[in-house]
C-alpha cells in the first residue's frame, strides 16, 4: 500500500509539458534563424561538433530529475506490515444508476455528478463503516467490493460513467440482488443498501421480489431521488459540446424525470427511507443521523501499519539526474563519435 504525505507537490509535474513545449519552440525558432544565416551543408561545415541529440537528452535528463525531486517532495510512503485490527460500524453498499438519463441536466451539473458527489460526501462522514459500490443501467455491475479503503471507493467512483455498460435501461432488481452478494454472512453486521437514481425503472424483473429476498437477509433499502419531477431532456455530447438531443424512434425529443414514487415505494418495502438527493447538505446530514442511530456491530479488517518512508531513493535519483545534466553538453563527445552511436557523423 502506497501513500502520498504532500500529494501538493505534484502540481510541479505540470512543469514538464510546459518546459517541453517551450523547447520545441525554441528549437523550430533556432532552425529558422540558422536558415536564414546559411544553408543546412554550411552550418553543418562550421560548427561540426554540433550535436541534435545531446539537446534532446539534455532535456529528457533534467525533466526526469526535476519529476524524481516532485516526487521526493510529495514523500511517499509503503506499508510494510498488514494488520488485523477490530473496528465497529455499518456495512454500506452504494447502487448508483449510470443509465444514460442520469445525464439529465435539471440537476447541476447533471444527474450523474450529482449522485457521484452525494456518495462522495457521504464517504466523507463515516468513521469506520466498511463500503461497497454497485454500478448498474440495463444490468448491474460489481464496481467495489466491500472495503474500508475509502481512498479507493472515491477514485471508483469518479471512474463511473454511463458508457460503462452497453445495455441501457435501469435494472434496479439486479442492483438490489447484487447487492445482497456483497455482505459477509459470516459477520451478522448491520447492512445498508443506498439506491441513487432518478427512479426510472425499464427492468423486465420483479422488484418486489429483489426487495423481500434482500430483507430477509436483514439489509435496509434507503432510496435516494437525482433529479426533478418536471423532466430535462438528455443530451448527447461530444468532448463537452452538446450535439443534439436524445430522441425517440418518432423522432420525438426524450423527456425523463424524477419518479419519487418507485423510489418511495422501494424504500417503504425495503424497512428503509426516501431521500430527495436536490440539497447535499441536508440529504448527507439526514443520512448521517440514520447511520449513527443504527448499531455498529463489531468486525475484522485488514489494514497497513509502519509506513516507512521512501523518499530518499527519489531524491538520489533527482540529484544524479541533475547532476549529470551538467556534464551533458550541446557538442558532440569524441569518443562517441567515433561509436556513431547517435549517427551523427
């Protein structure tokens, strides 16, 4: 396991692509000018010990020096031992709707980003509850197993998109049956299941049935709603720029909507709760106060201890790097010339 101390000294990698495209520029603008001086067999007549390679190196020789000191500064962290350790709390699984209506824009800054933000928020207040996160449109999707690797979940969950799965339609049976794989039988904890979606459902199954075999496995379905009862229709975009509308096989223009009742009826069956997803604050706070009214049952973990640092081995590498840059210079060495080994001759 790896972890970052001061993932802000990364932002110096950005340096890179910019020191890289002010080199090209500065070498296109040297080649003009040179042409202008003399022809190509001239110039290469009065300075023959010129080198186009050592610049390229020189270059690739203090980038990678000043990434190896980014990274030294940024100190990373392995953990050496994996423990076991007891910790209380709730087992949570997330079902998200990645169906391509939760693309509907009647939420900022659209349906999807909204449920996304709603989870990550709710990540953000729990303490040691252990998570898990279910994918799902036309069929459900295992995304993340049960974890307490909170870093993790977030970094599955901003990956979520509605390409993610061919078959479209909202299944929300299958999400609540593969659900119901996700908890420890083992360890009787208290089992949650948060559906996000906007409560469309196309799924051919029977829900009702998903819903009475997951409650008798002592899971709560809490139901969260993502967008508006009045409908937004669904764009279709193309790097950010909006192309046309989804339209139906009459050519008509798909207008999809918030259904609070399937939400709230799911949620009733389920010994659960309806959430309307529009205000985060007050949703993540209601959210927060259902959680810490349920009993945390204890359980086993697995987590790293005695991280050790490891930013020595990034800091030699930088200050070689660096180093040798200094000798690296722009004429061509003799005795590689005489190798050729850069055809150079």
């Amino acid at each position: 396991m790896i972890q970052l101390d001061e993932k802000t000294y990364l932002y110096l990698l950005f340096i890179i692509p910019v020191v890289i495209v002010f080199f090209v520029l500065l070498q296109i603008w040297k080649k003009r000018t040179q042409r202008k001086f003399a022809d190509l067999a001239l110039l290469k007549r009065l300075t023959p010990d010129k080198s186009d390679f050592k610049a390229t190196l020189k270059l690739i020789v203090l980038l990678l020096g000043v990434a190896s000191l980014a990274l030294a500064l940024a100190n990373p962290k392995i953990g050496t031992k994996l423990e076991t350790v007891k910790r209380e709390g709730v087992d949570i699984v997330f079902a998200v709707d990645v169906s391509k209506s939760m693309l509907a824009e009647d939420i900022a800054p659209n349906r999807l980003e909204k449920s996304k933000r709603l989870v990550s928020e709710i990540i953000n207040q729990l303490a040691s509850d252990r998570i898990g996160i279910i994918a799902y449109s036309g069929q459900a999707f295992p995304q993340l197993p049960i974890t307490t690797d909170y870093g993790a979940a977030k970094m599955f969950l901003q990956s979520m998109n509605t390409d993610m799965l061919s078959s479209q339609g909202t299944a929300i049976d299958q999400a609540i049956t593969l659900a119901s794989t996700y908890y420890n039988d083992d360890e009787q904890t208290n089992r949650v299941l948060f559906i996000l979606s906007d409560g469309e459902d196309h799924s051919e199954g029977s829900i009702a049935q998903a819903i009475e075999d997951a409650t008798k496995e002592g899971i709560r379905i809490f139901t969260i709603g993502v967008g508006k009862t009045k409908g937004a229709p669904i764009p279709i975009k193309r790097k950010g720029v909006l192309e046309t509308l989804k339209k139906d096989s009459n050519g008509e223009v798909v207008i999809t909507k918030l259904v609070e009742e399937t939400l709230i009826d799911i949620a009733n069956q389920g010994n659960g709760e309806y959430i309307n997803g529009e205000n985060t604050e007050t949703a993540v706070e209601f959210i927060k106060e259902r959680l810490n009214e349920m009993d945390k049952k204890e359980f086993e973990a697995k987590q790293f201890a005695e991280y050790k640092d490891q930013f020595q081995w990034f800091l030699a590498v930088a200050l070689l790097l660096l180093f040798l840059d200094l000798f690296i210079l722009d004429r061509k060495t003799k005795w590689l010339k005489k190798l050729n080994l850069f055809n150079e001759r």
